[in-house]
C-alpha cells in the first residue's frame, strides 16, 4: 500500500501502520503536553497502551477515558477538568466517534467561560466563542462511520434534557487526522456494518441535500462508490486492509461532504441514540429507506443521476433495492421495532425532538412534526412509503 498525505479538508495522513506517526504528528502542531482522550473500552488495548508508552518517552501525557458511547456534556466537563489540572496544551483523540466527539469538545471547552450549550449548532452561536484559547487536535479514527475526524462539530447528550445537541465551530476541525486501516481491523463484523452504513447515511443524504455545493457533491458520490466496493468485503474479511482503508476514506468524506446538510435520517435518530442509547449507525442504517421513500418525489431525480457512476441500473428503486439489499447481507434489521421496546417510545415526544434537530432544516423535503411521526410509524411497521 502506497502512503500519501492530504490536505483537504485538513492535513489527513492515510496508510497502514501511520498510527506510529503520531509523535511525528505532536512534534507538527508543537504540543508538549497532550491529553490522550479515548474511551473506557479501549484505554486498556495493547495498541492503545503502546501509543502511550511511546509518548511518553517525549511529552509529558495526561489521559481522560472516563465515558462511552453517545457522550454526555458531564464527559466533557470532567475531561476539561483533567485537561486544566495538567496544564495539557493539545488533545489526541483515539477511537470511535464519541472518543473523537469528546476529545475535540475537551480541546474548545478547555478555552471557553461559556456552558457548552452555547455553542449549538444554531445560526452563529459559534461566533459566541472565545477563539484564541482553543487547543489543536490529532484525531485518529478506529472506526469508520462518523468521521468525526474531520468534522466541525461534536455530537454530545444534555443529560438534563436527554437531547443530543450538535456543538459547532469550524475550530473542532482537528489539525492533523491519522487514518490507519490497522486500527480498523480488528471491528466486528456488526460494528464495521454498522458503522459503515453511517458513513453511507452521511455522504446520502450530504449529496441529496438541496443547495448549491459542487465539491461536497462529488466528495459524498465517490464516498459511497467506494462503501458499495468495500463495505461488504470488510465485513467478510476484516483483515482487508485496502477495503478497511476504502472505509475509512468514504467515512471521512461524508463528514467533510455534509458541511452542506443531511436530513431526516439523522432528525429521527438522534433522540433514539440519546433516549435508548441505540447505536447511530445502525439507527441510521433502519431509517434509511423509510427516509428515501418518504422524500422520493424531491430526490428522484438525483439519485437516478448516479446510479450509472455507481454501477446500478438507472433507476430510483435500483439504488433503494440496493440499500435494501445492502442492509440484509449485513443483518441489519428492516424494522425499529426488532431493537427497541416499542410500548417504551413516545412517538408525539420523539417526533418533536427529531423536528428540532438542526439536520432537519436540510431535508430535501419541507417536514413537519406528523411527517416525522409518520416515518418514526412506518419504521416501526416495516411498510415503505
């Protein structure tokens, strides 16, 4: 495998084993005291534990792993904390997105007098943020699916009002992004699925996003060329590295591809993965053709513009059955009532909050609180729109 280096969106290194690149990494943005944030599954790690040896050898390193999965503003809040106690002046984010999510609100909050909440993805909230005092980041993946190493913006859970909010300034962008297929490797065939099909939500519903954004468009249609070519040989073989490295590619597009938008897929699973704490990706992957039939009329005609790139047959319900498809072979259920207790969700509640989700506002079609409802009932009785 050939290595290369990237500048766009970011400085993004790409190929196997660059993971040992990361003192190379620190010594770039001139850190002497980083914090390695990654979460309580991997701190332990044999891999993880060698990154740390390694650094510290040459900086002097604090770490912060006390959180999980779909993190809470109190996560962030206490690794702010660790970041300050050690006078850190940099955050190396390892793991999935939530490691990733947290690392880089640590990095902007460890500047800001301000809650957290003041800086929602809303208008120019972000322009509310004292600047100067925001730390870099190196943001390595271990999954591919958020691509959160290239994103603006973190992910994180109001514990007060169970909402996931999205925390935005265009200096969540780490500085420099490792992307290692060793790292991936070892993902179980249910994540790498799952976590794939995010990717693929990601870089969809980017390009079927209405406005004008050439350069996110071409990003989000060779992001999902290379998950139709890849995802499935991954899952089959994780040891695949030019497939793992394909994933981490298209994962890191559809974050750069959907500073233009997404849509309904992610409104209807955000206040499930705060709710039920329900896997994004595989949230996202159940609501994907519910959302594709709902917004047909709006989306046909793009989606028929690259099937041909895609190698499908050029139609809408080519790329649907493909989805569909796609979705089977990775035993992803078709219906949200095979993993949630359905007698537990308030649908009235639940579609409210989807409405008030910021990736509302760019579905290719005007919704309202019964359209939300009604997809959130269709993907509970598996009939399509």
């Amino acid at each position: 495998m050939t290595n290369y280096n990237w500048n766009y969106p970011t400085n993004v290194w790409v190929g196997k084993d660059r993971a040992n690149d990361l003192e190379k990494a620190c010594v770039k943005i001139k850190t002497l005291k980083p914090l390695l944030v990654t979460d309580r599954d991997l701190i332990n790690l044999e891999f993880i534990k060698n990154l740390v040896n390694d650094l510290e050898k040459k900086f002097k390193l604090s770490t912060f792993s006390n959180f999980s999965g779909n993190p809470t503003g109190e996560n962030v809040d206490e690794g702010v904390e660790v970041f300050k106690k050690n006078s850190c002046d940099s955050v190396v984010a390892i793991g999935g997105g939530s490691a990733l999510d947290v690392g880089k609100a640590i990095a902007f909050m460890s500047g800001q007098s301000r809650p957290i909440w003041d800086f929602e993805d809303i208008g120019d909230y972000w322009k509310r943020a004292d600047e100067k005092n925001i730390s870099p980041i190196i943001a390595i993946p271990t999954t591919a699916g958020t691509g959160s190493e290239t994103g603006r913006a973190s992910a994180i859970i109001n514990s007060r009002t169970g909402i996931k909010k999205i925390i935005f300034h265009p200096k969540f962008l780490p500085s420099i992004v490792i992307l290692d297929p060793v790292l991936t490797k070892d993902l179980s065939p249910r994540l790498t699925g799952a976590t794939g099909m995010d990717a693929l939500a990601h870089n969809l519903e980017a390009f079927c996003a209405p406005g004008f954004h050439p350069m996110a468009d071409g990003i989000a249609i060779e992001g999902m060329r290379l998950i139709k070519k890849s995802l499935l040989k991954a899952v089959k073989n994780g040891n695949d590295l030019d497939a793992r490295s394909d994933l981490l590619a298209a994962a890191s597009m559809g974050s750069t591809a959907f500073q233009k938008g997404l849509g309904a897929i992610h409104s209807l699973s955000h206040p499930l993965n705060a709710q039920f704490n329900l896997h994004h990706g595989l949230s996202n992957a159940i609501f994907m053709p519910y959302v594709l039939t709902f917004n047909k009329e709006n989306i046909e005609e793009r989606i028929i513009s690259i099937c041909d790139y895609l190698n499908l047959s050029k139609s809408f319900d080519a790329f649907l059955e493909w989805v569909l498809e796609l979705r089977k072979q990775l035993n992803i259920p078709h219906k949200l009532s095979d993993v949630i207790e359905i007698n537990k969700m308030n649908l009235d509640e639940l579609s409210k909050r989807a409405l008030e989700d910021p990736s509302t506002s760019s579905n290719p079609k005007k919704l309202t609180i019964n359209d939300m409802k009604a997809m959130y009932e269709h993907s509970i009785s598996g009939d399509l729109f």
